[in-house]
C-alpha cells in the first residue's frame, strides 16, 4: 500500500511539473497597456501591429502603430472613415485593404474603401462600395482580388443587409458586382479559399456554401457542418483547402475539420477542446499547430462569468488539443490575437459596447504568449532570404548548420477581428539543402496562396521556428 501512495505521488509530481513546464505549456509576459482597445489587429510587413478601437462620435480613426522592440506607439490618423467594423485584408503589395465600418450607430456601415501604407504610415481613400457594410468580411482571391461580403447598410427597425458581394479589382482600384449572387448573409461571414478559387463560407451558420466570383457569381450549397450554427466560434485554414472549426455557438467545446481537396468532402468531427468558449481567436503557429485564446463558457451573447483563461493548442496531426498557460486577463467580445514576427502570439483588446454580462472592463491592454517551442533550445536563424518570389519558383535561403533544418513553412500576416481572422493561411514549404548553410525552398502554386506577404520559417528536429522572414509572393 505505501509502495502505491509512493508510486502516486510520484505521478502527481511528475505531472505537475509537466504543467509548469514552459518547454510544453509556453509562458504569458507580463500584462502591459495598449493605446485603446485592440478591436482590430493587424501585423504588418514591418513587424509593427495597427490596431483601432470603436469610434461613435467621429467617422474617423485613430490607427494605433505600435513595434515590438521598443514597446514604442504612434498614431496614424484615417481622416476618412471610423473604421470599427469593418472587414479587412492584406493586398499582393502589403498594404491593407478596409472596406466598410461604423457610421455613428450599430448596424450602419460605410461605404468607403480605406488603403494603410505602412511604408509612409498613411491612408489612403479608395472607391466606394455599391453601399453601406457593417461587419463585412474579406477575403483574398488568387489574382489578388478582393471578394468583400456581407455586412449591413442600416441597423436598428431599418435593418437592412448588404446583399450584393462585390470584387475589388487589383488593376482597376474599381469594384465589379456579383449580380448574379445577391444573397443576405450572416454578419461577419467566415469565409475562406477553396483550392479551385472559389470562395467557401464555413460559417456562422451550419449549412455552408460556396461561392465562384467569376462573371456575375453564383453560390452553390456545401457540406453542412455537424454542430449547429456557430456565432463567434473561429475558423482556420490551418492547411490548404483544409479548415478547422471550433467554438461558437451556445458554446461548444466541438471543433470539426473538412478537406477541401477530397471530392465529396464532408465535415469530420475532431477532439473537443477542454472547456466550451465562444468569442475566442484561433492563431496559426509557425509548426502548423492553431493556438485558441480566450472566449467565454458561459451562455449569452458575452458573458464574462464564463470567462476562460487558459489557451489550448489543436495537433492537426493527432486532431487532439492540449492545454497550455493560463493569461491573466479576460480576453472576451472585441479581443484580438495575431501572430507576431518571432513567433510569439499577441492578445489583446477585449470590451467597449455592448457591455459584458458579468463584470468586466475595457481593456486597454495586452499580453503576449511564448508557446512552448521558445524554450527547447537554440533557434535556427534565416540570415537571407529573397524579399519578393513568384508562384513555384525555387529559391536560396541562407542558414547556418542548413543540415539541421526539417522543416519550412510560411504564414500570410494577420488581420483579425470578431474572432475571425481574415487574412492568414499557412503552407508547407519542400525544401532541399543545396549547401552547409543553404536551402532551396519551392514557393507554392498559385491555387495554394493568395498574392501578399508571408512570414517564413524555419524549424528543426525539436521544433524550434526561426525569427519569421517576410517574403511576398506575387
């Protein structure tokens, strides 16, 4: 009997310590304050984040810059537009693309086009839309078009949707409308690219649907997901043509996968996570894995009781999720997460109206998470790499020890908000080591990437990315 206590204990000991263990679990910094809430995130090709918060007085906005090495903040001011609400994209050139937003009450949305350079820090007004879009989203077509969706033109007892998807057209600056697929979506569509270029809507609600942009659009109806409708769950293209989508809803702690590449596809149940939450953000690792921050368990719109601390990781290759470090700060509606440079994980924003069931503040601050692979030792380092690559090109990269080097992949930049990400996708990269500190990696094809820029990455045998390198691909 005393061998069995021993031997008891011991366990417990042993998973304990594994649960302190930063080189599994990761570590989240201290919690440091952020100019305004961070309801929009975006990580620019410089490696600074812009964020913004709502605006109801005002159609303009504060851009807030802020560089991760310094902690230092600068402001960009939008004279054209409050940008609260709108739908958002990188271009093939690395500018953001915004369409819409918030013109002075819920449920109104603007019809302008906003450009960000983060070369010159500036704005820039582009055309405007056919209307109004409140909660728009976009997405990035392969001929680096931009399909904006959904949103509402007028809220409150003149609710009116934006029915008419529209293509903001690259060589044009001009729009191009789907007549022929005027359709009333849900706000803040979760849509994402199918390998044959069409655009694929997994969500919010159970019955999907894609949609082809070419000519005058056409919807066609999908494969039904197996959890109901799914407002304020995410969704990540965490291969191409392969999605994973979890949380939402009631809450739930079901997630689910598709391959798109599979004729026939349907939706396959994959491990639930260990707590139901709704208002999370799911983050595409440089190793491939999708790390989900905050969200509530509790039922209600944004219920701040149910708050959920802890961050879990989802293993495409196992379909299991494992628990990892606990932030210290309720990450609730309005909260963003984006992947920065090096590949730690930002969080941050959460709050402003509707105000939370539950108590809970605005939060003008953030937090940032160092996933586990920081601690396994030394990182490989990319000491050069081309700025720009076309589709399939092979090209050199530089690297000391190449031979220790397993793995390659890339990530198109994040643009987040309302617990969707509307702009990152990963791939994985083939690669040869051509040299002692040379590889040559192969760019993917042109179905498998959307023009824009991209953070590469290397990995070794214990899972150690690199500091990310922008490289575009046109």
């Amino acid at each position: 009997m005393k061998r069995w206590s021993w031997y008891a204990l011991t366990l417990f000991v042993s998973f304990a310590a594994a649960a302190q263990d930063p080189a599994i679990v990761g570590r989240w910094g201290a919690v440091f304050p952020w100019k305004g809430v961070a309801i929009h995130a975006h990580v620019l090709p410089d490696g600074r984040v812009a964020t913004w918060e709502r605006k109801d007085s005002v159609l303009t906005t504060e851009t807030w810059l802020w560089t991760p090495s310094t902690g230092a903040f600068t402001m960009a001011m939008n004279n054209f537009a409050s940008e609260f609400c709108s739908g958002h994209t990188f271009l093939g050139d690395g500018r953001l693309l915004v369409f819409g937003g918030h013109h002075f009450r819920d449920g109104f949305g603007e019809k302008t086009t906003n450009f960000f350079d983060w070369r010159t820090n500036s704005w820039t007004k582009g055309p405007d839309m056919n209307a109004g879009r409140w909660y728009p989203t976009a997405l990035m077509l392969r001929n680096g078009d931009v399909l904006v969706l959904g949103g509402s033109i007028a809220g409150g007892q003149e609710a009116r949707p934006n029915a008419l998807p529209q293509v903001w057209q690259a060589s044009t600056n001009s729009y191009r409308n789907l007549t022929g697929a005027i359709q009333a979506v849900p706000l803040y569509p979760m849509m994402l690219l199918a390998p044959d270029g069409r655009a694929f809507m997994v969500g919010p609600n159970a019955e999907t649907q894609f949609l082809t942009t070419s000519g005058a659009g056409d919807w066609q109806e999908g494969p039904d997901t197996n959890d109901g409708f799914r407002d304020y769950g995410t969704a990540v293209e965490f291969r191409p043509g392969r999605i994973l989508l979890a949380g939402g809803g009631s809450p739930t702690a079901t997630a689910e996968t598709i391959d798109l590449n599979v004729a026939g596809a349907k939706w396959v149940p994959t491990g639930s996570m260990s707590v139901a939450r709704r208002q999370l953000n799911g983050t595409i690792l440089p190793d491939g894995t999708v790390l989900v921050t905050g969200g509530s368990s509790a039922p209600g719109f944004n219920n701040a009781n149910g708050s959920v601390f802890t961050a879990e990781i989802w293993n495409p290759s196992t379909g299991k999720w494992s628990t990892v470090a606990s932030q210290t700060v309720r990450r609730l509606y309005h909260s963003t997460a984006v992947l920065l440079h090096d590949g730690r994980v930002l969080s941050a924003g959460g709050g402003m109206p509707p105000s939370p069931q539950g108590n809970d503040s605005d939060h003008r601050d953030a937090q940032i998470y160092s996933p586990g692979y920081l601690f396994r030792g030394e990182r490989p380092r990319i000491l050069a790499a081309p700025q720009s690559v076309t589709y399939g090109q092979r090209f050199a990269i530089s690297v000391p020890n190449a031979s220790s080097v397993v793995r390659a992949t890339w990530i198109r930049l994040s643009s987040v908000t309302h617990a969707f990400n509307q702009s990152q996708r990963f791939n994985e990269l083939g690669f040869t080591v051509t040299g002692d500190t040379q590889l040559t990696v192969t760019a993917p094809a042109n179905a498998q990437s959307p023009p824009g820029p991209y953070l590469l990455f290397v990995l070794n045998a214990r899972g150690v990315p690199s500091v990310g390198r922008v490289v575009f691909i046109r």
